[in-house]
C-alpha cells in the first residue's frame, strides 16, 4: 500500500508542509488523495458528515494542569483550523493503511494536535481512531511510537477514552520501563500515564512499576524525575494503594535533597510524603504491616530515617507553600 503512495506524488514534500499554515489542509488533500487511488483499486473508505472541530493555537508545547488535591496532568497543544470531521476519517484510514514513517510521524502528530480539546477527543474515539493510533505503539520505529504515545496523551485527559485504552495500559507500562533511560519515548510514555493515573479507575495495573517509578526519582534527569513523581502524587492519593507504596524498595531517596533541587520536585515529593501519611493515618486501626528495611515506608518514616530528617530541615525554609506542606507531614 505505502508503494502505491510514494509511487505517485512526492510525499514527503507534502508532509513537510505541515510545518507550515496550511500543513493540516495539505495532509488532508494528501490523504484524500491516496484514499481516491484506493477507491480505484476497489478499497471502499466511508463518508462522515463534515463537523469544524479545531481551533486556532500556538507552536507545539507541553502545558501542566494540577488539581487542587495534587493530582497531575498534560496537554501537548498545536491544534489548527481547517480540520473537520471528514478530514480525521480520512487520515485515520491512512494512519491504518500506509507503512510509511513519514507519512505515519505526520498523522500522528496532526491527530495529536486535534486531540487538544474535548470534542476532538471524543469525536475520534467515536470514527474508531483510539485503536488505530494506539497501535502505532507496536511499530518497530521508535520516533512513530514517540508521537504515537503524544497522541494518546491528549486522548487520555478523557475518562471515556481513557476507559477504551485501558486495555493498552500494560504495553504502555512496559514500553516506558524498557526504554532507554531519560529518553524521549520514556518521557512520552510517563506523561501519558500521569493522564491515566489522575483518577483511580486503572491505579491497580500500576502496581507493579511502583519501584520502577521510585528508581527513576535517583537516576532520571530532572524531567524525568518530576513526570515520574506525577505519577507517584497520583497513586498517592488512592488510599488502596498505602500499603503498596510503602511496601515498595526503593533507592536512598534521601540523596534526593542536595543544593540542586528545584522547587517544583520539592513541593511534588513533600505532597507525595504528605499523602502518604495522611492515608496512613487513616489506616491506623488496620492490621498493622511489617515493613523491610530497604522499603519506602522504612526509608521515610523509619526512627532513624536519614531520609526524613533531611524533610525536617525544610522547616528552615522561609517559602510558605514549603511550610504548608511540611505542616502536613509533621503533624
């Protein structure tokens, strides 16, 4: 199929138009184009009804949204006018269909872009595109399952579609602990399972990486670290997950706190330890648990934790928003 594309008009000067005002529209027509050739070679591809669903945004970035009770989330932004309803179905089909790279890197981060707002999201999951793009993760090219895995995260802020992609939340765990460390394919990965774990619904398939995510606090770059501490936040607010994430090895996180710590990791550990806590306190009447040595729960909270006499010191801290959250873990 990807034979009879390249064959016929140059499509890689047609994607390089995306780059530009009129990329969207010029992957349309590209699209549009191949779907005709398919048509005359008998593969049908359905009508939809045409719907305006884009609006006009700035150059490609990434945007944190947090929560008041600290859960964590992401939203890659560059959606465009132009793009209706008939115009994702027809590069869906192609995203289906073709094999090549460029043509699939190009989609995926025109769908991706699309995916910036509610009505797109569910619009796409309504034309069947969730499987189409998750699929993409299972592609032998790491760059297509990078923007594959850009695609799902805007996807993935809506708890419908987060529901239908939950079946690809174990390739999606297992794709982000095999990558390479620091890489761009790790941190898509993790920015796509701080969407998944705001809400609780799917914190059981997690559990198993907890050590893996408490690793990558001690090796990760900074980046890494503060989207796999999001995560961390975000299972630390189900109080079912307590005993897990205590129970959890962990590396000496106390070397955590030197000179070189940025603020924005400070206040996300501090509301990590905080949670913990309190949900520890909720679950004082429980069984109580023994926990190891090398464990988070000993690391933290053990009597002669190195870990949290370095959090003690923070109350030297002058910034009030340092002081809030060590109010919550001291009390």
């Amino acid at each position: 199929m990807g034979a009879v594309v390249r064959g016929k008009w140059p499509l890689r000067f047609a994607m390089g138009l995306l780059a530009g005002f009129g990329g969207l529209y010029a992957l349309y027509s590209l699209a549009k184009r191949w779907r005709q050739q398919q048509e005359d070679r008998g593969v049908g591809c359905c009508q939809s009804k045409t719907q305006n669903l884009l609006r006009r945004a700035i150059d490609l970035g990434v945007n944190s949204q947090e929560t008041e009770d600290g859960h964590q989330g992401h939203v890659l932004v560059n959606p465009h006018d132009g793009l209706e309803q008939q115009h994702l179905q027809v590069i869906l089909d192609l995203l289906r269909r073709t094999s090549d790279t460029s043509i699939r890197e190009n989609v995926l981060v025109t769908i991706g872009n699309s995916a910036a707002f509610t009505v797109n999201q569910d619009l796409i999951r309504n034309l069947g595109g969730l499987n189409v793009i998750a699929n993409c993760l299972l592609d032998e090219v790491t760059s297509v399952k990078v923007k594959a895995m850009n695609a799902l995260t805007n996807l993935s802020l809506n708890v419908a579609n987060q529901e239908e992609l939950k079946i690809w939340i174990p390739q999606i765990l297992k794709i982000q602990e095999a990558a390479t460390l620091n890489s761009e394919l790790q941190v898509a990965g993790l920015r796509m399972l701080t969407n998944i774990s705001v809400v609780s619904t799917h914190h059981h398939l997690m559990i198993n990486y907890i050590p893996h995510f408490l690793k990558l606090l001690v090796e990760g770059t900074e980046n890494v670290k503060v989207q796999a501490l999001k995560i961390l936040v975000n299972l630390s607010t189900d109080p079912e997950l307590t005993h897990d994430l205590l129970c959890a090895q962990v590396p000496p996180l106390f070397l955590l706190f030197d000179n070189t710590i940025s603020k924005e990791f400070l206040i996300r550990m501090l509301v990590f330890i905080a949670n913990l806590k309190e949900n520890m306190n909720l679950l004082h009447d429980s069984v109580p648990y023994e926990y190891r040595v090398e464990s988070l729960h000993s690391v933290i909270f053990g009597n002669s934790s190195q870990f949290f006499q370095k959090i003690a010191s923070l109350m030297l801290y002058q910034d009030p928003e340092v002081r809030q959250y060590m109010a919550r873990i001291l009390v």
